[in-house]
C-alpha cells in the first residue's frame, strides 16, 4: 500500500507533448534500466506525465530504486521521452493529482532538440565513451546475442554446482579473448568487471540465489543495455545478493517465549528422571 505523502520518491518525468500511447513503454523502460542500478533501493520510483488541459501527474510504480546520479543521467539518454529524474522528499502526490490546472501567462522556452547527426543506431554516440563505441555495432551486438545464448540458462540444472562453476571459468572466462574479443577489450576498459561478474555468478554459494533476471541485465547487457550502463550491469547480481543478506540480518529473529521454554526444559529435565528410574527398576 503506497501511502499518499512518500517520504523519498525518485520522479521520472515526461514533459506534455509526449502521447499518452508511449507511456506503457517509457515504464517499461525504466523498469528494465533500474534493475541494473548500484546501491540499495532507498526511493519510491514514481512516473509523472501532464495531459495537455489538465494538472501533472503522479503514479507510483510499486518499486523502489537507488538514488543513484551517475544511473539517473544515463536514463535521461536512454529514454528520449523523459525530460528529468529527480529526488524528492515528503511528496504528496494524491494532493497533486487533484490540483487544478493554472492559467498559462508566460510561454516556456522550450529545450534544443537533439543533434540528429548525433545519433547511430538509435544511440547518442556523445553519450557514450570512445572506447566504447564500436560495441554499438550490428557485428559487435551479434556477438552480444551469442555471449547471451551461452550464459541462458545457467546455473544450468543437468550440471553440479562445481561443474557449472568450471562451465563459466573454463567455457566463457578462458576463451573470453578468443572468442570475445571486443567483450574482452570491454572487460579490460571496466578494470575485469565482465570476468568479476561471471565469476561471482558461478560461485557455488551464489547460483541459486541469483535474482531471476540476472540474464536480462548482466547476461544480455551487450546485446540489449547502453554501454553506459555495462558498469551497472556487472555488479546487479552482486548488489542483489548483498540486500538479501542485509534483509536476512535485519530481519527479526524468532524469541523463545519464557513459559514456554521453562517448561520444555522442566519437561526434558523430568524424562531423563523417568528414564534412569525406570532403568534401576
């Protein structure tokens, strides 16, 4: 249940010229583009649209998401559609929904449009690194496609678990530079982050409490992410794994009630009275 004031809100915001048709997609989205954002989820995300004739508008999306500045302005390049990302505090959005609409008195300036010779294959190559950018390529995404197909699935269930630990370490890590050898450079530019990730998914402890779209985030993060999100994507399962061991250790511990523990223990305490009785006869 979302209360009606959130204390901390993260606003995705749309500006009016966009249909009401896209919205469906937009959420979408941001959903898939959160997943793979670092820290713990701190803010209620909440999408804001504004209907040309009527007040802006609030919706939570029933999740929440870090506050993260770095992943914030990545989105903003990502999805065209969004104008900004914000925090904010205390935000009464029920209030907000049943404002009514002001008389406009001053015309708004509007933002530049993006550069369209900026763009390659729907991406704004002035937001991506240098020497990054060869990945956005049709041959360099196919070879997204088939690193993805080769993780699918794991930790696959015919496999042990230190056999889907070698599966990673000696199929995809030791033949990553043969292979792969633009995820390698990839790997390299990110400090390791690529072989980090990939081992931290095939340790035996992890595998099967790895979050279930660990595929679609870190997996496929060649084939489908912006490559100013790969950082992200390399450390989601890891991030995953963290805020279910920080959920584990706050969650509350079962207490013996007194009563009841005092008379177990007079209980166990009487049948080994009864039992040594018995055996003297």
């Amino acid at each position: 249940m979302i209360p009606d004031i959130i204390p901390n809100a993260l606003v995705f915001k749309v500006d009016e010229g966009v249909l009401d048709g896209a919205y469906k997609d937009v959420v979408a989205d941001i959903k898939r583009l959160t997943k793979a954002w670092v820290g713990l989820p701190t803010h209620e995300a909440v999408f804001s649209y504004h209907l040309p004739g009527s007040t802006r508008q609030f919706v939570p999306l029933s999740f929440q998401v870090p506050d993260d500045p770095d992943a914030i302005d990545e989105i903003v390049s990502d999805i065209p559609e969004l104008n900004r990302v914000y925090p904010t505090r205390n935000l009464n959005w029920v209030a907000e929904n049943k404002k009514k609409p002001r008389q406009k008195t001053r015309i708004k300036k509007s933002k530049p449009k993006p550069d369209p010779s900026n763009f390659k294959y729907g991406y704004d190559v002035t937001k991506i690194n240098p020497k990054l950018l060869h990945m956005i390529e049709p041959e360099a995404r196919a070879k997204g496609k088939e690193f993805a197909d080769l993780l699918e699935g794991f930790p696959f269930a015919e496999k042990t678990a230190a056999e889907n630990r070698n599966f990673i370490e000696f199929e995809v890590i030791a033949r990553l530079e043969y292979r792969f050898p633009d995820i390698a450079d990839v790997n390299r530019f990110l400090g390791g982050a690529v072989v980090r990730g990939l081992r931290m998914i095939a340790d035996p402890k992890n595998q099967s409490r790895l979050p279930f779209d660990w595929h679609q985030v870190f997996g496929s993060m060649f084939q489908h992410n912006h490559p100013g999100a790969w950082i992200n994507c390399c450390v989601y399962a890891e991030q995953d794994l963290k805020l279910q061991d920080y959920k584990a250790r706050k969650a509350p511990q079962p207490k013996a009630r007194g009563i009841v523990s005092r008379y177990t223990e007079n209980a166990i305490e009487r049948d080994h009275i009864v039992e040594a009785a018995e055996a003297f006869g």
